[in-house]
C-alpha cells in the first residue's frame, strides 16, 4: 500500500516516510525472550529475500528474523535480534510522488518535515550494489520507554515511486547492528525489474485453520528447453511441517526426469533434471507440490523462501527471478 508524498512538493499529504521512522523507533518489546539471539553475524548466516510482487522489489534477511508484511501502511517489517531491550528492526515504505525527482531532492525534502525530537546526526549520499542512487540520513530519538534509539532512513526514487528502507536499533548496539545487518541488507535490495529471466513462484494460501494442512505449488513462467531445476525452500518448522513432496509437470513430461529430495527440518532440497531423451519443459509448468500440516498457534507466521538455479538442455544457467510466500495461521472456528 504505497503512501503519500511527505515531501510537501506540489501537494499536502501526510508523510508516510517519517511515518516509518516513527514505526520503527517506537517499536516495543512485548516479551524479551521472544528475540532470536544477539550475537549473529551476516556473514556467517544465510540470508533469505523478501519478494514484493506489488510494488517490485527484493531484500535480504536473515533467516531468523521474523516477517510481516503489508501492515500499518508500511509493505514490510523485518524484525530481528533485542539488544539492550530494544528489537533490531528493517522496513520499507513505498511512497507516490506527484513528480519525478532525485533520490538527494527526496530525502532533503523529507528532513525538512521531521519533527524536532528527531536529531539529525549524519547525512549520506551514494549507490548500492547494483549502482542504484541513495541519499538520507540517521537520526536518534529516544521511544516511550526512554530508551535511546538510531534510525537510517535509505531513499531510493525510480520514476514517481520512493522506497524508503528504514534500519532502527538501540543508540549503543547500532554500530554492531548497522555493520551486521543494515548494510548487507541494503546492498541487496533490487527492483525486480533489474532481474531479467523467468519466474519461478511459491504460492499457497495467505490463512491456514491452526490444526489445518494446505498445499503449496512451485511454478515456473514461460521457460524453454528446461532441463534441470535445483532449488532450496526454507520454512519455520515450529510454525509449520513438511509432510509430502509430489513430482510436478504432468505425467508423461514427469517421467522422463529424475528426481531427487532430502532436507532437515526447515528445508528442502530438491533437484530434477531430464534424462538423455527425455522431453523438455517449455512454457509454463507446475514444478512442485508440497503438503504441510500447521503445528504452530493462531496468529503465527511462517516464510516459505524459495532460492535455486535452472538450467537449459545446453546446461546454461537460465536466469530467474524467484518468488517466495508466508502463511498465518488463525484461530479455528
């Protein structure tokens, strides 16, 4: 759900990005124990990426942190690790400009809106990985609880549409936090524009009856000649549990691959690939189905994050654009 502009450029809109910063440095922490622990390095960590079809982009995140999407006009909550009382957290923001301007124009404009008790305290101005623009600031506030807090606000403009990713930990953890976490995460995100290739897609259904079973499809768009596929999905089996694998494509197609799949608790593996006269996939197929239970309690979350490579009948890498999921359980009826 893409905000207004808070730039007061040509219009009067409430601001959306100062919304976030506020979402971000309020956050409180209802039970302590409910952190993942605090000393975790990204480097020494799988990163996952977060996919949002609607308003397409990509970013990482660590495995262990928690999801939520779409909620409080914000398209994405990340949240990790609690360091000094405080939840490390990352979101993004989506924001309709009434006009074209750059990413330095947008981010100088949004300062001027904030409110005193925020305190600028740097402003930057550079690229990310895929030579993308950025420009903002870090700003400290302290929240409710009276804990001091710093908050990096990266702009990133394409056209008429900000994306505001927002990083907030406590003041004396964010160094750490910011080295560990915030950079690796902004260097990763990506509009899914900037992947060219097919779309490999995890769907299933978004609400699951807790005691329930759903079934979850990885499909493949318009691809020709695929002769191997491999991919990992990673779940959270506290939440939910793997109880079947079926052979997707249809019978005929399915019989001339082989396939293999193992996996822990949390994941699977899974490859296929055709054999020397087997019959190739082309266009759109059905990869995959998979069969889960719901294990966990009303109102918790699971990702369903899908990552791998397909490859044709030359044994070239096909480039693909992976779509990953989340279902939420809710109370039965």
């Amino acid at each position: 759900m893409a905000g207004a502009c808070p730039t007061g450029v040509g219009c009067g809109c409430s601001d959306d990005a100062a919304f976030g910063a506020a979402l971000s440095a309020g956050m409180k922490v209802p039970n302590v124990e409910s952190g993942m622990p605090a000393n975790l390095d990204v480097s020494k960590h799988e990163m996952l990426t977060y996919t949002n079809a609607e308003y397409d982009f990509t970013i990482g995140y660590l495995r262990d942190w928690t999801v939520q999407g779409d909620i409080l006009d914000t398209e994405v909550i990340l949240s990790g690790p609690i360091v000094d009382g405080y939840m490390i957290n990352a979101n993004v923001i989506t924001v309709e400009l009434p006009a074209e301007m750059t990413t330095y124009e947008y981010a100088k404009a949004g300062r001027e809106q904030f409110p005193e008790v925020w305190v600028i305290v740097d402003t930057f101005n550079g690229t990310i990985s895929n030579g993308e623009p950025v420009s903002g600031h870090i700003i400290t506030t302290t929240t409710g609880e009276g804990i001091e807090v710093k908050h990096r606000q990266a702009c990133l403009v394409r056209n008429t549409t900000a994306y505001v990713i927002g990083f907030t930990a406590a003041s004396s953890t964010f160094d750490a936090a910011e080295s560990d976490y915030f950079v690796p995460m902004l260097q990763s995100f990506k509009y899914i524009e900037d992947v060219a290739g097919v779309e490999i897609s995890i769907t299933n259904p978004s609400e699951v009856l807790e005691g329930g079973k759903f079934t979850a499809i990885v499909t493949l768009d318009d691809s020709t000649d695929l002769s191997i596929f491999l991919f990992k999905l990673n779940y959270d089996p506290s939440v939910i549990a793997l109880t079947e694998v079926e052979e997707g494509f249809d019978s005929a197609t399915a019989s001339s691959y082989t396939w293999l799949s193992w996996g822990d608790k949390g994941t699977r593996q899974i490859v296929a690939y055709s054999d020397t006269l087997g019959t190739l996939v082309n266009g759109s197929a059905e990869l995959v189905r998979l069969e889960f239970d719901i294990v966990g309690r009303a109102g918790e979350q699971s990702v369903l994050d899908i990552q791998g490579i397909i490859g044709d009948s030359a044994m070239k890498q096909i480039e693909t654009i992976w779509v990953d999921s989340e279902v939420t359980i809710t109370p039965e009826e």
